[in-house]
C-alpha cells in the first residue's frame, strides 16, 4: 500500500527505512523524499516508525559534567 503518493513510496519502503535506523520522518525523508512534498502522509510515516520507539535513542544526559569550566567562567566574571 503507498504511503506517500506523491513519490510513490510504500509501506514496505517505510518499513525498510525504519529496519535501517530511520527514527523519524525527516531521516526517512532524506532516504527517500517521502512526505517532503504535500506532507499528508507524515503522520502514516509517523505510525510506522512507532513514534518515541526507536532503540538508537540514547538519553542527552548521562550523568556527567555538563558544563565543564563553569568555576572558571564565574570566577572571571567576578573579576570585571
């Protein structure tokens, strides 16, 4: 079944982008232009990705220093 039909990609397709790493619709976007022309097919591409699913995501913090230097940077603060 098409998901987008404005460049003739299927479910399938889809599928197979999201089996390759593809998390979101603009990764599958740039694999193969679905959903960069009208958009009505987003929200399918969504579905089939299984939006908030993708076991490639990694937490931003993983408990270490986010902001290295920070002492410094007040302290030079202090000084002007």
């Amino acid at each position: 079944m098409y998901v987008c039909n404005c460049f003739g990609v299927t479910e399938a397709q889809i599928q197979r982008h999201a089996d390759d790493g593809a998390c979101t619709p603009r990764q599958v976007a740039s694999a193969c232009k679905a959903g960069t022309d009208c958009g009505s097919c987003v929200r399918r591409i969504q579905a089939i990705l299984g939006r908030g699913e993708c076991s490639r995501r990694e937490p931003a913090y993983q408990g270490g220093q986010v902001v290295s230097g920070l002492e410094e940077a007040e302290a030079l603060d202090e000084a002007a």
